[in-house]
C-alpha cells in the first residue's frame, strides 16, 4: 500500500519510464478530505481514459475549505487513497494548485468532475490555468459524469468540524448560499476612505534561555526579526483586495525607510495620502516572541502620543475634507496615539456617508481614550467586550445590557462587539435587536490584526446593505483567517474567503 505513496520529485521518474513505455498517464487532484462514492465513481471512470491513475492530494497548509478543515492530514488520506485499488499512485502535492505538477509529470489526461465543465463555477478561477497546463505538456483535460456528492455537506453534517451552535448559525445563512459571489461583487463597487495610524508591528523571533545568572530577568536569544505593516495601514491592505478603490489617509514620522516600507506594501488600488510628522515617529511596536510556540515574552512600543502639531493637523483636515464625500464608506481606526482630534472626529461624523469606526483602548492610552469621540453620527462602532466595559465602567453586568445601554447614549446604528472565542454580538439601534455569530477560529497562531480583519469585512458588508447575520459571519471568518498567521503578514484573501464561505453553508 504505502509504495503506490510517491513522497519525492526523483521517484517521479517511475512515471516517466511507464509514459515512454506507452501507458497512458492519467492526473487527478482534489483534497478528497472525506472519500465518498462520488469520488470513488470518479477514478474509475478516471481510469477509462488510461492505464496508470495518479491522484494528487492538496497539502494540508493550502486547505481553504473553512476552519477544521482538512478533517484527516495529508498522510491519513495519502494512505487510504492508495488503498484503493483503481488508484496506481499518489501525490501529496507541494504546491498550492496542480499546475506545477502537471508540468513536471506531463500526464496525457488530466481529469475532472462535472461541475468543473462550468469553468465560472470555478471560485478559484484555477481551472483556466490547468487547462492551459495540461495542454502546454501535450496532454487533455477529460470531465467524468459521476455521482454528485459534496464531501463538504457530509462533513458539516455528520463530523464534529461545527458545534451545535455554529451549525445553528449557519442555517440561518443558507438562504444566501447562491449569492455569495454576488455580493463579494458588490464589495468591488465601493470607493473607501481609511482614516488612522499606521502602525510597524516589528517581531523578534527568539529562544528563551532561561533566567539571568545575575539578575531575576528572563535571558532571551534573538535568532531573526520580521516587520509587518498594522494599524489602519493593515485595514487598507485587507480591503484592497476587496473593493476596486481605497484612499488612505494616515501620517507617519521622518524616517525615509518607515515610508519606503510602507509603500511596499501597499497595493497599486491603495491610493495613499501621507503626512510626514517630524515631532513625532511612526508608531512601531516591538514583540519579542519564542520562535517555537509563538507565545510573545514582551512588547516595547516606540510611541509619542502628543497630538500633531497645528499645521499638521490641518492637512490632515483638509486631505480629509478632500475625499470624504467622495467615498461611499468611510473607516477610522483610532488608536489614540493623537492623530485624530475632536475637531476631526466631529467633522468625520457630519460628512461620512457611511462611517464604520474602530476606537481602540489598548496599554499606550488607557483611562484617556475614548469610545465617544464619534457620537455624534456613527453607522457601525466595533471594540472588543474589555473595551466596552472599560468606557462603561462597569465589569459584571450583562453584556447586553451594556450594548442597550452604550447605544442609546450614542448615536450608533449598529454596535459590534467581539469576544475572542464567544464569537461576536451585533446590536441594531433602531430594530433593538441582537445578533449573534459563533467564533470560527480553529487555529489560533497571533491574535494581532484579527480585529482590523473584523472591522474591514463587517463594514464593507454592512454598507453594502447585507443582512446583519450575513455581515457578522462574513467578519468573524476573516478574523479566523487572521488568526492563523503572525501579525498583519497574511491579507485576507478574498478567493480563499469566498471558498470557506460556501463549504462551511453547504
């Protein structure tokens, strides 16, 4: 069983020597996460158009079915697939699509599933760029007419991948399913102005020694450091991929290589409008983490919260007053490091179509930030469960009485607040109806830039009109995406958003 397993590119050569000895190469490639009989019913029709079947399995780190998801590793499915007896080989492939592999094995067919015959269907939109493979080698794509069944549905429906309460969640949300990529289209349509600080999130991957031989400090080795853009900046990258056009108003402090750093990460629709402050640096927050369990030791924030000076201060009024009413959704995240004054966050309230605002409490600006600052108009406010009981002083009572209570002080709309693995609560101001979305993380690596990821996607979704739960869900699985990676190092990929979306709804 485990030699049909081709585990290195040099064994590749075995499916030469069967190719120039005149057998017919026949490629196929899914995750086939749960085996089915549809899947069965696939090789060997598969296996009609050849006499040798390969069938390439994706690795578990390129899996974009939703959280939980592969159910069963790479090796687990690698070995029952080659238990099968219409299988010849199989392939774990090392890469994300199977286009490097069709190149290297020049396989005479290359097979897929009736629905791959639609190539719109195709989220991924990788199928074009298979055929185009497949055809470079000499070879030809072929379709099978098997049995439909969706490993998917029998997953969400029989294995424990969703709780009680996410698949409760998630029926309410199956009345959508054939919309979905309507609406990521819709998200395309928006013109968005991002307002905040832009932040360096600077990681020192280390090895922990142990404690001081002199003093009671913990003695740390630095093996290799890594920055990555955070703050309002990280919001703009993620919605990018979104939405056809974004304005980025920010400021940063003198240092060249600070812009330079940024620019490089911006994408070509990140239309960024910078104010370069030479009082004060750009904020760069340092995170000293243990390589192995990325568990972070300590932080050190290089951050001068004075406000700007005046003059800086007004052409950050005017670049806003320039773009504000030319965009349909407005987002500010506020980290209260003194770049937005009440003046600003006033006019921001009066002119903003749609004005979705993040005001974080953190370390730096507890017990002198606040969440009010934007009252006075305000369609989506979203802080964290801490952050609202800090602005409400109050830390035992329920947390929807304080959500009630927040939002009739305040002119907000709509009130988000996420709560790590509880998931996240929406109120509506106007309906006083609550909404609810279970967490969806599964793989929890860094926590860092999951709210930002949250705050994107909820306030596209929600200035797009869709419904809240709809919103909720949409924010609360990028912010599972997020949580994957270090930092703001991964953007939330729309393809690979869109595709969890519709195997978990299944």
């Amino acid at each position: 069983m485990k030699n049909k397993i081709i585990k290195k590119e040099k064994d590749y050569i075995k499916i030469k020597k069967l190719k120039q000895n005149g057998k017919r190469i026949v490629l196929c490639h899914g995750v086939f996460d749960v085996v089915h009989y549809g899947h069965i019913s696939h090789f060997i029709a598969s296996r009609k158009f050849g006499e040798i079947l390969i069938v390439s399995i994706t690795d578990d780190k390129f899996v974009n079915k939703g959280p939980g998801r592969p159910v069963f590793s790479s090796k687990i499915r690698a070995e029952f697939l080659s238990s099968l007896s219409c299988v010849d080989y199989v392939i774990i492939n090392s890469s994300k699509t199977s286009i490097d592999l069709i190149k290297k094995l020049k396989p005479n067919f290359y097979s897929k599933g009736a629905d791959y015959k639609d190539n719109k269907k195709d989220i991924t939109r990788e199928i074009k760029n298979e055929i185009r493979a497949i055809k470079n080698v000499g070879g030809k794509i072929v379709y099978t007419d098997e049995f439909s069944s969706s490993s998917s549905k029998l997953i969400n429906s029989y294995l424990d991948v969703l709780n009680p309460d996410q698949k409760i969640f998630i029926n309410k949300l199956k009345k959508y399913s054939s919309n979905f990529s309507e609406y990521f289209q819709k998200f395309r349509k928006l013109n968005v102005l991002v307002i905040g600080e832009t932040i360096i999130d600077h990681y020192f991957f280390c090895d922990i020694l142990g404690k001081s031989g002199k003093d009671p400090i913990l003695a740390i080795k630095e093996n290799f450091d890594q920055k990555y853009v955070g703050g309002s900046a990280s919001i703009a990258i993620n919605l990018s991929k979104f939405c056809k056009k974004i304005n980025f108003v920010t400021a940063i402090g003198s240092n060249k290589e600070d812009l330079k750093f940024l620019k490089s990460k911006l994408t070509k629709n990140v239309n960024l409008q910078n104010i370069i402050d030479h009082q004060k640096p750009t904020i760069t927050k340092k995170r000293f983490v243990d390589e192995i369990s990325n568990t972070k030791l300590l932080s050190v924030y290089n951050i001068e919260d004075s406000y700007m000076s005046m003059k800086n201060r007004q052409k950050l009024f005017n670049l806003i007053k320039k773009n504000i009413k030319k965009n349909d959704l407005v987002i500010v995240s506020d980290y209260g490091h003194g770049l937005i004054d009440s003046k600003i966050a006033d006019y921001i309230c009066k002119n903003a179509k749609f004005l979705a605002v993040n005001a974080q409490i953190n370390a730096a600006n507890r017990g002198y930030h606040s969440l009010t600052n934007y009252r006075k108009k305000n369609n989506l406010i979203i802080v964290n469960e801490n952050e609202l009981r800090h602005e409400m002083r109050d830390s035992r009572s329920d947390i929807k009485i304080l959500m009630k209570k927040f939002s009739k002080m305040n002119n907000f709309k709509d009130l988000i607040i996420t709560r790590g693995s509880m998931g996240a609560i929406l109120y509506n101001r106007n309906s006083k109806k609550f909404f609810t979305s279970e967490a969806f993380a599964k793989k929890i690596v860094d926590k860092i830039g999951s709210g930002d990821s949250m705050l994107a996607l909820s306030s596209i979704s929600l200035a797009s009109g869709l419904d809240k739960n709809l919103s909720l869900f949409f924010g609360s699985l990028a912010a599972a995406q997020s949580v994957e990676s270090i930092g703001n190092s991964v953007a939330t990929d729309p393809i690979k958003l869109e595709k969890s979306i519709n195997h978990i709804v299944k």
